[in-house]
C-alpha cells in the first residue's frame, strides 16, 4: 500500500534524545543568524513548518556526533581559513569543471563507471548519460544567486600514467593499474592513484586527494571557488568505502563525484534507498516511527500541531506537489532524480568553499550526512543561519550591501530558485524534489 505521508514530523525524531542530540532553542537560532552574535530585540520566529528540525535518524550523522559545534554566523565571520568575498581580490567568479574526457589510451576507464553487475542491463542505459554541467551553472548561479557562475574553459582528459595504465583484463582488481593520469590544458599530467573498491559497487576508484591536488593547480585566478564533476567512483583515505564528494574550503576547491549518486544503485543489497521517502517525504511520520521502531524507540500518537502543520505549512505544500509529480517515462525519472541529487551535494561543497561548517540547527543542505539513505532525506533548501552566511558573503562583502539589502536578497534568491525548478520541466530534468521546492519556496514567499 503507498504511503499517503498523512502526519508530517517536523521536529527532531524521537530517537535523537536517545542519540544525545539536543537541537539549540530559538534564542540560540536567531543569534546564529547574526553577525553580532546576538539575539535582535524583535526575534525572528520561524515555524517548523518552514524549517523543520534534522530529523536525527538511526544512523545518521548527528547520530554518531550528536555534539557537532554548532558554527554561528559570527563564528563564520571571523574563522581565519575563511575566504573572504571581496571585490577588490578579483576572485568573485564560481567554475564547475566539465567530467573530465576519457582518452583512446585509457578506453577501458569508460567500463569503470558501470555499476557491477549492469554492464547490459536497461537500468543502464536509462541512467545515461550523465546530467549535463550546463544545467549544475545553470541551478548554482540560481542557488548563489548573484554569483557570476562559469564553465571551466579548459578541458580535462583522462590518460595513462607512464606505461602501467593498461590492464591485461577489464573487471580482474589484479589487472587494475596502479595510476592513470589526468591532463590539463596545459599538457601538465597529475597522477591519479587507482584502486578496487571495497564493496566491489564498481570495477575501480580513483584518489580523492590526487584529483583535488590537479583541481587547485588549475584554479583560474579569478576563481572564488571551483568544483570538479567526475564520473568515477572515488575515495578519499584506505579506510575509506567511498568518498561521494569533498571540499578543500581553504584552498577554494571542491571535487563530487556521480557515480555514487546513479539511481541505478538504488536497489543494492543491503542499501536499498526507499524512494518514497525522499525529501519531502522523509518528513513523514510513520517513516520515522518506522525507523525509530528499530532501535527500541516508541512511536507516540500525532498531536494538534503536527496534525495542524501537515495541513497547512510550507513542508505540507512541497509534500502535496512532490506527490502529484509524475515522471514523463523511465529513463526521464532516473535521469531527473540522478541530477536532483548531484545538485544538491554540489552546491553542499561549494558551501565549504564559503566557509560554512556543516549544520546543526535546522534541516538544512548544509546537515552533514552519514550515509546515502540520509543523503537523499535532506532538503534542497538553506536553513536561515546558513542563509544569513552566504547573504552576508555576497551582499554584504561582495557588493557593500547592509540588512535591507540582504532581505531583499533572500527574496529574490527565492525567486530565482523557483523559476530554475519550474524550468526543469522543460529541460526533462523535473523531479519530485524541485517540485517539492517550488511549492516550498512559493510558500516562504508569502512571509518574505
């Protein structure tokens, strides 16, 4: 039986007093959000309904660090790894870089971005080919809203390191090469180090740490920030099962990888992902029952308010259009969902890139996240403190902006954000989630 999504949870899941977990009080939020560090005298009173609380779930990231540090916005501020959005620097531009081409020496690279097991299967060729890095330009200049936003110029092209880069056999880890080499337009070759994965999801992987080291020598000199696409799996230490993306803040780069995110995966044993519970739908309350059952944790009945808010909020709007969504076919819903959830990690990175520490206040892009189930239960959405970091970075250093001028910011980044997701249709990349986030954002809108 489909679930209906009746009930909305909104807060904080009963099994996170259990984790240690204790969300900050709204005082704490609405000094958060200031660069003061202080409360303003007329707070600023956000429903749940809006900005739900993280859910805290077993096994997600708040659940093994319930004791995270909260980052204010003042501590933000201040943080001297921070890169400062001025525009006297001349670094004001964000670059995603293209997936990088595979090369006629290193042909066999193209089998390593096939799941195991889906060499000729549909699922296959209904999750090809990867989304486009237009449509990531496209939705970071909406996100970042004011942000020159670019395609890196420059392309980039897997080759053989040396001449240890070709296998005797395509799927044998034993015949993996050690290194590939990844070129710039300069000719410069970075070796990248090569290795089986450990749960065998795919034939290789391919160092985190190397390609982030090519990714910073390249960084044009008017870059406040560059993201790398890469089609392969990746990983960052030995310990490592895989690394789904990574930002070096500092150094003002970020790498994210596709692979991973492939709906293709969705069914894989042991780590199925529940597609009717995506967000909106991780908001529902008997998903979380449901899942707070499994470490001994009562459900408890709905009250008035959760009762009230499931009718009537901005979270009911986006789970009300999530719901009517219907994919165009198949092959459109995977692809839709593939891009939905690479652009929400993306613009995640990128909000290292700005500095912001990962969030503990709200549910919020910003949340850290422990594992791909939790991954896709997160909203596309900034929480006000996140929200007040990138506001201060772009209208307050970037353009000289004060308060009025970033209120009048977050109402035309919601704009903008709106028509991006409407637009999607068009472009055969509308999912469930933008639906979701275009009634969330109508919604705000009302109270902007």
């Amino acid at each position: 039986m489909t679930c209906k999504h009746a009930i909305l949870h909104l807060e904080p899941s009963p099994f996170a007093e259990l984790a240690g977990y204790e969300q900050p009080d709204a005082a704490a939020r609405a000094a958060a959000e200031t660069t003061s560090g202080r409360a303003p005298k007329k707070g600023k009173d956000y429903s749940i309904g809006t900005f739900p609380g993280p859910l805290v779930l077993p096994h997600d990231d708040l659940n093994y660090d319930p004791d995270s540090e909260p980052q204010t916005t003042k501590e933000w501020l201040n943080a001297e790894t921070r890169n400062r959005l001025l525009s006297t620097t001349g670094r004001d531009t964000l670059y995603v870089a293209q997936v990088p081409k595979i090369s006629k020496k290193v042909e066999f690279m193209r089998d390593w971005v096939i799941p195991t097991g889906h060499g000729a299967s549909e699922d296959r060729q209904e999750a090809e080919p990867p989304p486009s890095a237009d449509l990531f330009v496209d939705y970071l200049a909406a996100f970042y809203h004011n942000m020159p936003v670019r395609l890196l110029p420059t392309p980039l092209t897997w080759t053989q390191w040396g001449s240890s880069s070709k296998p005797s056999s395509r799927y044998r880890s034993a015949a993996l090469p050690k290194y590939v080499g990844l070129l710039d337009s300069e000719d410069r070759c970075t070796r990248i180090r090569v290795r089986p994965p450990p749960d065998s999801a795919f034939p290789a992987q391919l160092n985190l740490d190397d390609i982030l080291d090519m990714t910073i020598s390249i960084l044009p000199v008017d870059a406040y920030a560059l993201v790398i696409l890469v089609d392969h799996d990746i990983y960052e230490s030995e310990d490592d099962d895989f690394c789904c993306g990574r930002a070096y803040g500092g150094s003002r780069v970020a790498v994210v990888q596709t692979a991973r995110y492939s709906p293709v995966l969705d069914k894989r044993q042991g780590e199925q992902i529940d597609r009717s519970h995506m967000w909106p739908w991780s908001h529902c309350k008997t998903f979380v029952d449901d899942l707070c059952a499994t470490e001994d944790v009562e459900a408890k009945p709905a009250t008035k308010k959760q009762k009230d808010l499931s009718k009537n909020s901005a979270m009911a709007a986006a789970v009300a259009l999530a719901s009517a969504y219907k994919p165009v076919s198949p092959v459109q819903e995977v692809q839709a969902l593939w891009f939905s959830r690479l652009a929400r990690t993306v613009s995640h990175e990128l909000g290292h890139c700005f500095g912001i520490a990962h969030c503990v206040y709200y549910a919020c892009n910003m949340q850290g996240t422990g594992s791909m189930r939790e991954d896709v239960r997160q909203p596309p959405f900034l929480c006000p403190v996140c929200e007040a970091k990138i506001a201060h970075a772009i209208i307050g250093e970037l353009s000289g902006g004060h308060e009025e001028e970033k209120r009048i910011w977050v109402k035309q980044r919601c704009q903008t954000l709106g028509r991006f997701c409407k637009d999607l249709e068009h472009r055969g990349r509308e999912s469930a989630m933008w639906r979701g986030l275009d009634a969330w954002l109508e919604e705000r809108l009302k109270v902007l």
